[in-house]
C-alpha cells in the first residue's frame, strides 16, 4: 500500500510493507523538508558519500529501494528507509525542523499501528481532512464508499491476474470511458485541473461519484459472475461495468434535461471555507458589539 502525509504541507511519500508492518518513506522527500534544497537528490547522493567515507557502513542496510508514484505519475525506483532508519539519517542533517519533523514521524507511525488494530480508525481520519478542507458531509460520506468500491474492485482484480499499475490505468480509463465518454486524464482536463496532484474524484460532485461508483461495482459484480482471467478477460468486463452506468447516465440525463459531467472542481473550496470562517467570526464579533 503506497500514500502520502503532510509535514508542515511539504508532501512526503511512503509506501506500507505488510510483511514488515511498518511504513517505509522516501529519504529525498525527508532530505527536502529539512534542508529546502532545491535539489534534494543531489543532496541525498551527496550525503550517502560522505557518511560512507566516514564509515557509516550499516547505512545501506537501512536504505531499502521501493518503487513509488514520482511527479510524473510513474512508479520509479526511490530511495526508503522505515522511521528507525530516518531517525539516524536525520541525525546526519543539521535542521532546525530536525526534532519537530521526528516528534512527527513517531506520531504518524504510530497512527497507522492504531488503523491496523482498529480499521474504523482509517475511515474517521480520511472523513475529518474532507471536513476539514470544507467538503459536506452529504459528499464525504459518497466519496468513502467510493473509495470502499474501488477497493474491492482492485482486490478482484488482483485475483483475477491483473498485476501491472499500467493495466490498472487502462481498465479504470475503460470503465470511465463507457460511463461518462471520457478517460480519467480528459476528465480532469474537462474540469480544469491542471496539477498532476489534483485527484480528479476529489473534484466529483455527487452524482459524478454516484456513477464512478456504479461503472466500478458493475464491473465487479460482471467479473465475478463472468469469471474473467487475466487483462484482456477483465477489459471486457471493464467495458461492460462502465456501459451499465453510462447507460443508467443516459437516461437520466434525458429526464431531467441535464448533464452529469459538470466542469464544476473543488479547487477553490479551501479558500471558500476560510471566508465562511471569517464570516462567521466577523458577525459573531458585531453580535457581541451589540450587547
């Protein structure tokens, strides 16, 4: 499993290694937080020569290579290390955001001890950011079941022989095609979302996420009943799942006299919640005026 966290809104990438059951996270992100280089490969190759030359052999048995999504949105090969490694990395790099950023690996790893002993814990963390960031709760909880479905249909297809990230990509871009006439990247493209980051589900409103949900759990459901094996096998069933909603779209496009698919994003949501906040804040400092 592959995600990533927040450090003071610095992006830090890491991947979960079941057999291991710690998180493993990428060094050139750690390396970038600390320094602000501009290059924190370079800085990274730099600082695994000189701990070497002073004699930091066990450095590279602490270094684990893993592929993780880079900006390009290709899994490459990246340098990793678990939070025991990072804590002897760090102590090689003189930052002030040193003991902060450690006081903050401890916690986020401990976090996800705590999911995997209590799973509901997940699911409460992932709907407080959506409310945080001024989604309403009407959206979030659609957007957590959709997640719960895209779940089980990459679980299914991983049964079923599917292994690669880009036959992943491909069998997802059929099912959107067939529901909503678009691929993932002329969606996001269609709703203005230029930034390789923007999650493009993250900008759905609730009837897109209604549709992403039914194109997804009727692929599914066709898989199994079908039995389909292997890439080509579950491409057909792809095909056939994103048909079933765009069907379902159709018609209801038909009888209500309205599109779907709405250039509508969220990207401006944050901005809109703080006004809200101060908003509120002013009125309740004019109502205190008045007493």
């Amino acid at each position: 499993m592959s995600d990533l966290v927040l450090f003071e809104s610095k992006k830090v990438r890491r991947v979960w290694i079941e057999e291991k059951q710690r998180w493993f996270f990428s060094v050139i992100d750690v390396c970038e937080i600390l320094t602000g280089t501009d290059n924190p490969r370079r800085y990274w190759s730099d600082l695994k020569r000189k701990l070497k030359e002073e004699g930091a052999g066990e450095l590279y048995e602490i270094i684990v290579q893993l592929k993780i999504k880079a900006e390009d949105g290709k899994m490459r090969q990246t340098d990793c290390a678990d939070a025991e490694g990072l804590f002897r990395i760090i102590q090689s790099i003189p930052s002030p955001k040193a003991e902060p950023f450690k006081r903050w690996l401890a916690r986020v790893g401990y976090e996800r001890l705590e999911e995997i002993e209590n799973p509901e814990l997940s699911t409460k963390r992932m709907r407080e950011i959506y409310k945080q960031k001024g989604y309403s709760d009407e959206w979030i909880e659609k957007r957590v079941r959709g997640i719960a479905v895209r779940d089980e249909l990459t679980e299914e297809w991983k049964k079923r022989g599917v292994k690669e990230q880009k036959e992943y990509s491909i069998l997802t871009a059929e099912i959107s095609k067939a529901t909503f006439g678009m691929t993932p990247s002329e969606y996001k493209d269609y709703k203005g979302l230029d930034k390789r980051s923007d999650n493009l589900r993250d900008h759905m409103t609730d009837l897109e996420l209604i549709f992403t949900m039914l194109g997804e759990a009727s692929t599914t459901e066709i898989a199994r009943k079908k039995d389909a094996l292997g890439f080509l096998g579950n491409k057909m069933a792809a095909c056939a799942g994103g048909t079933v909603a765009g069907n379902a779209r159709h018609e209801l496009e038909t009888k209500s006299g309205t599109r779907v698919s709405t250039t509508e994003n969220y990207k401006e949501l944050p901005e809109k919640t703080m006004r809200k906040i101060k908003g509120k804040k002013q009125a309740s400092l004019k109502d205190g005026s008045r007493e």
